[in-house]
C-alpha cells in the first residue's frame, strides 16, 4: 500500500496516510467499528477526523476494536473526486466478481483502489469479532448542516435514531454501487455521515463528533469516556429545525454529455415549490416536479448526480412499516397478480410493471422493499430486512 500526502484546505496543512489510516485494539471484547473517509479525493474531511481521534484515543478504556480505513488514495493525493470511474459507485454484485485476481491488472486507478479496499474488509471481517458497524464519512460541494444517509432496514433506523441529525432513507434506490449498499447486503449495520460542505473547518469538526458520538452509541467507549455534550450538541444545533425521517422522491441524474448547471443558491435541505427552477440542461430550464426540499445540488466538475428532492416521512408511516415488517407481512405481497417471489429464498420480488403501475411505490417502501433493478417488463424489489444480521446486535444497550 502506497503512502499518501492529503492536503485540507480547511487547515491548511497535510498529513500521510497509509490505506488503514489507524486501528486501535481495545484491552476488553466489544463491537469493531469500520470508519471510511475520503472514498471521493476531494472529500478529505474524514481522513483528517479519523488521523486526529487515532493520536488521540486513549485505548486503555476502549472495547472493541476501531478501524480508519481512506478510501481512494490517488483521488485524495491529487485532491480529486476520482480518476476514470466514481468509485462509490463501483461495487454492484457483478463488478465485485469480475474484481481482479491474484495480481491481475486492474482497468483503471479507481478499480485498483476498489481492489485494495475489498480486501481490507475481507480481512477484518475475517479475524475480528462482530458486531461490525460500517461509517462511511463524506461531504458535499454545496452548503449543508450535517446528516445521515440510510439503506431503509430496520436494523439501521434503530441504530441511527440516536444520533440527533435529519436521516435520508431510500438512497440505495437512486445510487448504483455505493460501497454502503454492498455492506448492507452482508448483513452489516452500515451508513453514511454527511459532514458539511467539501472545506469548510466545520466539516472536520462534525467528522470528530461524528466519530466520538458512534464510539460511545456502539459500547466501544462509556459516556465519560467522551466530551459526550460537547459533541452531542454540536451536531444537534445544526439541525434541530430539520431533525425527523426524510425520503427521496426524485433524482435528476446527469446524462453522458450533457451541459448541466445548478442555478447558484441552493443549499441542502432548502425548500422547494412545484415548478421552481433549479438548474440548466442544455439551454433548458429543469424545474422541481413537486413542493419538498432539495438535496445534494451540485456545484462540482464532477459527479452524475445532478441533485435529488426529499420529502418529510410521517411518524405514522414509520411505525406501521416497522410493524409490518416486524411480522412479515410482505409475505401477502405475493397474493397480487404479476407479483411472485424472485428466488426459493424470498430474498426480493418480481414485479410486473404493468400491475406496479397501480400499486403506489410507498406501499412497497412500507414493508421494505425498494427497486433495485429494472428492464422492460418488470421491476426487482429487495428487502433490507431478509438480509439483516439481527441476531449479531442483540447483545447491544440500544438494541
């Protein structure tokens, strides 16, 4: 593994990093903690948090085990979001096993890395003992108070309701590839933590209390163990006024080619109104399909997601959707015409797209299911829930 320069505009400094940035064994058994940052090279923010909690971390109270692992090294060295491809957007099931084997070379930089990251997880899920909490920490090119991105398990909601920030769930259904997702497909808990905006000190800042706040939630820390307030605050002042369950609606994805621009101004988790205009496609005005707010606007070179729209989810809904899936009443689904079971193992369904058409895409987000692939005839839906490895969590306080 190559050592790297990383280079924060915030602080105006540099620090080298090797792939694992730090891993910090502690003297009793606990959970292992897997902390991601910089999977985009000019998302540095993480790579600074984690390199300051790992000269800083007091391992004699400690439980468990804490890994800092950076995400793309040639990306973050040359202060880029990547080379050829995004590699957040890498690891689908099919790339993953046409990954490169055995010295065999590598199709792009972003490849070699996604490589070199795999086999990192493989070896930690390998010797170390559960539960595994993955964290994956980024930041945005447009102005943001800090927030979770969420696969939409129950095993998730339950565990991130704890920290006080607004959470997107459902992005797994917009985004091809996110290394959260192929986490989430193990079994594992695993989310993202969106700091701030790309430069700004008050990215790293959320990052550190990001970090110290997941310590504590999981065991691998007590209380006192940590400026609990301090960091509890910090990232619930940001965000009080929009601190609840949010949903993507809508994504504008950008096209090959195609000269997209955001108008200036937006900021995330800005309202929106039907027909307001957001952004320019090639000298045509793109306008907001419906009243929301807006997410992710972007206002970087590079990146294919334009910007998304989020609705606010009602208590209410979140309640039946736990207890429907609590007692797996998606099993009724198959009772529809042109729904059926994709495998004997009921790991997703098959969905006639002209019978979909009449069933509101919320009832199946209700008992879990999201979109993952689509073809002429039918949609594939997943569950969250046939995957998750409830019975690793349950010996945790929050459980």
């Amino acid at each position: 593994m190559t050592r790297t320069k990383v280079f924060s505009f915030a602080l105006n400094s540099t620090v080298e990093i090797d792939r694992i940035i730090g891993h910090a064994r502690g003297s009793e058994k606990g959970p292992t903690l897997i902390f991601i940052g910089g999977v985009h090279g000019n998302e540095p923010a993480g790579v600074f948090a984690l390199h300051r909690v790992f000269t800083q971390l007091d391992t004699s109270k400690l439980k468990g085990n804490i890994y800092g692992i950076a995400g793309n090294l040639w990306a973050l060295k040359h202060g880029e979001r990547y080379q050829k491809q995004d590699l957040n957007r890498l690891w689908t099931t099919e790339r993953l096993i046409n990954l490169p084997k055995n010295g065999e070379p590598a199709m792009h930089q972003d490849e070699a890395e996604q490589v070199e990251i795999n086999k990192v997880f493989q070896d930690i899920l390998q010797k170390e003992d559960g539960p595994f909490y993955f964290f994956d920490m980024h930041t945005t090119s447009s102005e943001t108070l800090p927030f979770l991105t969420v696969n939409d398990s129950l095993l998730n909601r339950n565990f991130t309701v704890k920290y006080p920030l607004p959470i997107i769930l459902g992005i797994e259904e917009y985004l091809e590839g996110p290394v959260l997702s192929y986490i989430n497909e193990l079994g594992y808990i695993a989310f993202g933590f969106e700091a701030g905006q790309h430069d700004e000190m008050a990215s790293i800042q959320n990052c550190l209390s990001f970090i110290y706040l997941s310590l504590f939630f999981t065991g691998c820390l007590e209380k006192d163990d940590i400026d609990f307030h301090k960091y509890y605050n910090s990232l619930a002042k940001a965000s009080m006024d929009v601190r609840c369950f949010y949903e993507i609606y809508f994504q504008y994805r950008i096209k090959h080619g195609e000269s997209f621009k955001m108008l200036p101004g937006f900021y995330n988790f800005q309202r929106i109104k039907k027909n307001q205009p957001l952004a320019n496609s090639n000298g045509k005005v793109i306008r907001a399909v419906r009243n929301g707010r807006i997410l992710m606007p972007l206002y970087q070179a590079k990146g294919s997601d334009g910007f998304f729209a989020i609705k606010k989810i009602w208590p209410l809904f979140l309640k039946a959707s736990a207890f429907f899936r609590k007692y797996r009443l998606d099993r009724l689904l198959v009772l529809l015409p042109g729904v059926n079971w994709i495998d004997n193992e009921k790991s997703g369904l098959l969905v006639n797209k002209n019978i979909a058409r009449f069933i509101a895409k919320d009832f199946f987000h209700l008992l879990g299911y999201r979109t993952a692939k689509v073809n002429r005839r039918f949609l594939r839906m997943y569950s969250r829930e046939s995957c998750a490895r409830y019975p690793d969590y349950k010996g945790a306080f929050w459980y």
